[in-house]
C-alpha cells in the first residue's frame, strides 16, 4: 500500500477517497481530486494493473473481516448476497471501512446489486454512466415449482426444500429514499 499525496493540497479537508471496480478501468474514467483505491480481486480481473496503474495512480488496500461480514449480512438482507461476487463484498467492505472511520468513500460502480447493498449500508455511490438507484429493492426468493416464497437466508442454494425445483428471484418491492442520494 501507498500514501499518495496529490498535486493540490487541500490542508483542513481530508481527502475523498474512491473506491473503484473494474469498470472504472475499462470504461477509463478519470476522477479529478481524490485518492482512488481497490482490492486485490479488481487488479486480478484486469490482468495489466502496472500498466493501467503507471496511467492512473490506485492503491490496492484489503477490507477488514469486520466489514465483509457487515456487507454480507446487508447483502443478505436486502436479497442481493447471491449477486454479489467476492470482487463486489471486497469492494463494499474497503468502502465500509472508510465509513466507520468517518471518511467519505463513494463507491464508484455501475452494478446495481452494488449500489443496492451500498445504499442499504450507508455508503454513498457514485455510478459511473448509469443514474444512481433510488430506491432500495427487496428480493424475494420464489420455487418454479410450489411457488413458496423464501427469504434469501433461508436458502443454501437457489433449490427448493420442498419440491426440489429451481428457486427465482422476485422482486418483492422497496422503499423510495427520500431526497435522492
Ligand atoms: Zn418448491
């Protein structure tokens, strides 16, 4: 890990920091003021980091354990844990530790699981071209097959206890937050 210290000093604030995904690099977004950092898993999906690295200057940090567990668990409240890969929970977790720290971290993210966990948490967003969700939306877990209705928590795998079928996700509905983010 390394400290950057920008061109632009900005002495009484801290500096934002930006958690970014893979799509910051692919889509080659450049933020003006602000530190930019990642996890491991993003480095690995794109294969030339040295390269994209010496363009844009990121740090690669590591989320505590505390924060991946905080991330599952709203993950798995808002129905989106099986959507989220562990790129996406390193992601939000590096975010929530910025957070509890009381520093601003948006992350940077056009996936919208991502964003609906990051809003559940807290964590401001910041898509890259797609609007920025409203609302939260709750997931509901159907069988193809008895049609019972499951919470996410209570299903190891998308199968059904009872019948064996294949289990879908539904939409269950959400809440508008008020005032946007
Ligand atoms: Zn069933």
């Amino acid at each position: 890990m390394q400290a950057k210290t920008g061109g632009k000093h900005n002495s009484s604030q801290s500096e934002i920091v930006y958690v970014v995904d893979t799509s910051y690099f692919i889509l080659g977004c450049r933020i003006g003021d602000g530190r930019i950092v990642t996890v491991q898993d993003v480095v690995e999906e794109l294969g030339k980091f040295d390269e994209l690295n010496a363009a844009v200057h990121v740090d690669v940090e590591a989320p505590s354990s505390e924060a991946v567990e905080g991330v599952r668990t709203a993950a798995r409240k808002t129905g989106d844990y099986h959507k989220l890969s562990d790129t996406d929970t390193g992601l939000l977790a590096l975010a929530l530790d910025y957070k509890n720290a009381g520093e601003s971290a948006p992350i940077i993210t056009d996936d919208y699981a991502v964003q609906n966990v990051a809003v559940g948490l807290g964590i401001e967003i910041a898509p890259i071209k797609e609007a920025p969700i409203k609302e939260v939306v709750e997931w509901v877990m159907v069988c193809r097959g008895c049609k019972k209705a499951y919470r996410e928590e209570e299903l190891g795998e998308m199968v059904c206890p009872v019948c064996g079928s294949e289990v879908r996700r539904k939409r269950a509905g959400g809440h508008i937050l008020n005032g946007g983010l």
